[in-house]
C-alpha cells in the first residue's frame, strides 16, 4: 500500500490524482487479487450518467478481504464481537474462522437456491452473522441488500419488494440496550405482502419463540451442519453489483442506491488507510450499524481489505450505562475510534463522571461521521476522549459517494473544529450557486457538487436508472450534486452546513420529509401535512411536523400518540416527529407549493424575519402558524 505519510505527499498525490486520475486509480487497484485485469481504467459520462471502474476487470472482493490475508494473518483478530450486555461472552473471530464461516454460509446460500446476481435481503442485529452474511453474498456474487435492523415491516417490505429479493437472513430477537426486539415477528409481518421471498434464514440470538413457516424458515445453526467449508470465489465483473442500499431522498421512497465490485473495493480500502492511517495490528472500531453505508464501507469492506482488527459492537452507547463506550475501548485497547457527532453529544450530556473511570490511553486516532460535527461537541470530543493527542477525522460522504470524500488525513493534515478540511485524493469538489455557476476562490459558500468521478461513486438506483440521473445529476449539467450546503474558508478548507434539500439528518438517519409525511398522511383525520427539520442539541436535527386535522374535536394528545404510531409503523421509530403542530392551513403559492422556507424559519423559532410572504395564496396562515409554534 504507497499510503499517504506527509501533508507535502498529500498534495503531490492529490495534484496526480486530478492531472492523471486513470494513472493513479489504477496503481492503487493493482494492490489486490483480480482474476482477469482491466482493459481500460474509466469511461463515464455524467449526462446519462454512465460510470466504469477498470473495465472487463474480473475480481472477487471477498478473496481481497479474507483470502489473500491467510498467509500471514490466518490467526490474526478480524472481529472482537462485543455483545449488548457486558455480562456475556464476547467473541472472537481470527481470519481463518471468518474465512471458513463465510465459505460455509456461501454453501448455505447455494444449498437454499442462491445464484449469481440474486438479491438477498439481510435484516438483523449486529451479531457476526450479520458481517458473515454480507460476505457469503458477495462470495457467490449474490447481491446484498441490508435492510437497518430498526426499520418497520412496512418499510422492510417495500425494500424487499423494490430488489425483489428471494431470501431474507434474519435473527429470531435482538438485544439493543434494555430492549428486546422480535425482529422475526417484523419479518413475517413484511413477507405477508411478499409473496416472492422463498426462503428465511434465522439465526438464533435471543433464543426467543419463534413460529417457523414449513418450507420457507429454517435455522441458521442447521443448515451450516449440512455444509463444508469449500466455496470458491465466483468470478465477477468489476461492474458487477456488489450490493443495493436504500437511502431517502427529497421525494418519494427511499432509493436503492447501487454499488459495483471493483471501484468500491478500491476506494474504500484507499480512504480507510489513508483517513485513518492505519497502522498493522492496531485495534480499529467504527460504531455505526452495518445497517447504513458507514457499516458497510467501514466495519466490513475496508478494514477487512486493510487486514485489520476491529470491534463489532451490539450494543447502544448508553447500556447498561453512558460509559460503555470508553469500557469497551479499554477492554480491547482501541486505537481508532469512529463514531457520529449525534452519540458524542449524548455522551458529553450524560456527564464526564462516565468518562472518568477508564484509561482511553489506546486511543490514537477519532473520527466522525455522519452529519455536521458542531465546534463544542469537537473540542469535547478532542478533550476529553482524545485528552488534546488524538487527531479528530470529521469525515463527510454519503451512502452514493460509497467512501470518505473531504477528511482530513490523520495527523498530516491540520484540523479545524467544525470542518472536513480538505477533499481527498481523487475528489474533485465544486461549490456552485442556485443557478449552477461554479463559485470560485476562498471564503465562499455554495451547493456541493463533484465534478469528475471516483472509483466509488454510485452506479445507479436500482430499477430506476431514470431517478438516479434526476436526482443526482439533473440539477447541475455535467456534475454530481451532493444536496448538501458548504462553505470554503480562506484556507480553502471544507465545511458541511447540511442538506439543502428536503432530507432531515436526525441523529445522522437520513430521513426524507416526503416519506414521514405520507406516513402521516395515513391517519385517517389528517388530510395533509408538512416536515421539516429544526435544531435539535443531541440529534442534530429533529423532525417538525405541521398537521391539517380534519376531526376539530380531536384532542390532540391522543391525535399526537395515533402520529407517532403511525409513523413507527410505516417507517420506523427513527423517524418520529418531534413536534407535531395541528394548523387549519399550511403556506402555500399560488401554484400551491408549499414554502417550506417559511415552515422551517418557525420551527427554528424565528418569528420575526421570515422573508417574502407576498407570494402566499393566504398569507393568514402565517400568522396563525407563528402564534401556535412549539
Ligand atoms: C451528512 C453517511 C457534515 C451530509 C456517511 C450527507 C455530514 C449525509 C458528514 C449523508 C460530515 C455525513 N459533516 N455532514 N462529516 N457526514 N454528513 O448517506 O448531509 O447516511 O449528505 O451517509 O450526511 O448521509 P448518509
């Protein structure tokens, strides 16, 4: 691995990897195994948008992971498994167990009728079975579509139904805190509406009952006895899809965001080693949920690509209490430690007196992922978890950027609190106003596109290639439009000011207004509504919601309790609004859109300056909306 180890080498290698970004990508790609090399590095075109990495390449991204490392790493930790409750055995995995696991489950696959290019669906915890199971797909060339383990039946059916998937692997319970989830229940309940799925592969974690249905479920535990541990790598083309990720968007249902084989095995392991500067044999935990792209990219595929050791955690931040995370790094002697601003500011709520019991002297490296890290929840985070030695990586990307776009390098480029600093090598950013002119020079602000493509970028949204260019590619010709806001300061540094589209980030979950509307919408006394985000101190954002109830004698406390169901029910409890205010009218235009602007300025508890309301169709509403604002 030529990694990264000055900030003078940062800049020769990022200035070679704009001049010559096929000569670049293309001697980080022959650091691994591929079974046929490409014959050309790139073509891609972003009016279609039409994107290859390393054409005709032929590879297989689990003998990168796992294989090539048995030589010298059969023994090594791959996963240290902390379980939810402290009390239980943890479980270690070296990379020979992991190895023959994941032939083993591949096997299973095969045997249930897994083929090439099927999708399988995985809804679980995070146990190993759940990192075991991602890589059996990708052994086999199946394509995984995890579904986050906190999503409802409603949700994880329309997933399910979206990719088609035939096999669902799930769990019979899980553990999250003090919690004690039937996640089975959820899946039976989302596959009444999907007659397609064939099989239900069940692990058993919470040894609760389950009702197994004749033919379709069977257990884990007996179908690996029926397996040995031969399965040889199916060959895949670079291009091949390595996997679907449903994420929300400004309109509609969530997408299927698509990721190929070998630009991402690439780009991820490139920005694992050089964001984190990884050194062998150091102890890495990321604490994201395999359910999101950061669980993907950087607790599966790039630490393993890196022949890392990492934690696999169960559990929550705050169980059995608010220092569980500094115990679990003391336990393991982390090095490294990933997390989201939104668990960092809980944290730092909960009080320093959780903190004080451990020693934190492992830690080398912080990071943090997800959504805009405020400047008093970094130096927090750099003072009393990192004790003023530990360099902080706020690392910004996104489920379609597949891997870490603007980051600093660890300890080689100079951090500021609050900002992402500076794009990595092969990341070509471009702030551009409303109307799509690029904003040159320092000290600016504007939309951030990108404007050439790395080996990561998304390929497509699954069944709908039409919606992938909309709504990434159509706003500005030619570039990839992020939908967040950014600003660059004087030193040219990058700072993330949030999504200036109509996607919340709560808690860093990517929630989409439209889709926790049409979840309100479904109560019978609401005939319309409108979301929004608005500051919140722990989550980041919290969720608005204005509600139009047509049942005046509605009391709204039960009105409030029956949303909320609502919501859990269609999306999930991720997704609940924060505040609920009943109107007899929302602000609308005269073609009758609503001004959202308007809505978010009250939700921010501006009462005063809400700009240009002469474009209302009745302005009273305003008026009315301000005097009832939460
Ligand atoms: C936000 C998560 C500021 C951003 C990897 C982006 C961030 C969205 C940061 C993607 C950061 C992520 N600073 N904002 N360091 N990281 N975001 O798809 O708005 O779940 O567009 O990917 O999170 O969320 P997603």
């Amino acid at each position: 691995m030529n990694r990264i180890t000055s900030f003078e080498e940062y800049k020769t290698e990022y200035k070679r990897s704009v001049e010559s970004p096929e000569l670049f990508w293309e001697e980080q790609a022959e650091q691994f195994v591929w079974k046929k090399k490409w014959d050309k590095v790139l073509n891609w075109d972003f009016t279609e948008p039409k994107i290859e990495w390393f054409v005709n390449g032929k590879l297989n991204i689990t003998e990168n992971c796992l294989d090539r490392h048995l030589p010298e790493r059969a023994n090594q930790i791959a996963y240290y498994w902390e379980p939810n409750n402290p009390q239980e055995k943890a479980v270690e995995l070296t990379y020979k167990q992991l190895h023959e696991q994941v032939c083993k489950f591949a096997n299973v696959l095969k045997n249930n009728g897994a083929k090439k290019g099927d999708r399988i669906c995985i809804y679980m915890p995070m146990v190993p079975e759940l990192a075991i199971a991602l890589l059996a797909c990708a052994r086999i060339g199946a394509v995984h579509s995890v579904v986050f383990g906190g999503f409802s039946a409603s949700a994880l059916s329309g997933r399910i139904q979206d990719c088609d998937s035939k096999i669902v692997v799930t769990t019979d319970g899980a553990y999250r805190g003090a919690k004690d989830i039937p996640i089975k229940d959820v899946v039976d309940e989302a596959l009444e509406i999907c007659p397609a799925v064939e099989k239900v592969i069940v692990v058993q974690r919470t040894d609760t009952f389950i009702k197994m249905q004749e033919g379709r479920d069977v257990l884990w535990k007996d179908e690996m006895e029926k397996v040995n541990a031969d399965c040889p790598a199916e060959s895949m083309d670079a291009e091949d899809l390595l996997f679907i990720l449903y994420t929300s968007g400004s309109t509609g249902k969530p997408k299927g965001v698509v990721h190929t084989c070998g630009g991402y095995m690439v780009y991820t392991h490139y920005t694992f080693e050089n964001v984190f500067q990884y050194k062998d044999k150091e102890v890495y935990w990321c604490t994201a949920d395999i359910g999101w792209i950061t669980g993907h990219s950087y607790i599966v595929y790039a630490p393993l690509l890196a022949g890392a050791t990492s934690v696999l955690f169960e559990g929550v931040p705050t169980y059995p209490d608010a220092g569980r995370f500094w115990q679990v790094i003391d336990k393991y002697k982390v090095n490294i430690f990933y997390t989201a601003p939104t668990a960092i500011r809980a944290l730092e709520a909960a009080g320093e007196h959780f903190i004080k019991p451990y020693k934190l002297n492992s830690l080398r490296i912080l990071g943090s992922v997800g959504e805009p890290i405020n400047e008093e929840a970094w130096n927090w985070y750099n003072e009393n978890i990192g004790k003023g030695k530990c360099p902080i990586v706020d690392t910004w990307w996104q489920t379609e950027t597949g891997g870490m776009m603007i980051s600093p390098l660890a300890g080689l480029t100079k951090t500021k609190p609050s900002f992402a600093t500076l794009p990595l090598p092969g990341v070509q950013p471009m702030l551009v106003d409303d109307k799509g002119n690029e904003i040159i020079g320092n000290g600016v602000e504007g939309n951030l596109c990108i404007k050439f493509p790395w080996p990561a970028i998304l390929r497509t949204t699954y069944g709908d290639h039409e919606r992938c260019y909309q709504n990434y590619f159509a706003t500005y010709p030619n570039l990839y439009f992020t939908g967040d806001g950014c600003k660059r300061d004087e030193d040219g540094y990058y700072r993330i000011t949030g999504r200036v589209d109509d996607v919340i980030n709560v808690s860093g979950h990517r929630i989409g207004t439209a889709e926790v509307e049409s979840a309100i919408n479904m109560h019978i006394d609401i005939v319309e509504s409108a979301v929004v985000g608005y500051p919140h101190d722990i989550k980041g954002q919290g969720i608005y919601a204005y509600v139009i109830c047509t049942n005046h004698s509605k009391d709204h406390n039960s009105l409030r309790k029956e949303i909320l169901a609502e919501v859990t029910k269609m999306i999930g409890a991720i997704a609940k609004p924060d505040k609920i205010q009943v109107v007899s009218g929302l602000p609308k235009t005269r073609s009758g859109k609503i001004m959202r602007r308007i809505l978010r300025k009250v939700a921010e508890g501006e009462t005063c300056n809400l700009g240009d309301t002469s474009t209302l169709l009745d302005p009273s509403v305003v008026d009315e909306i301000k005097a009832g604002a939460l």
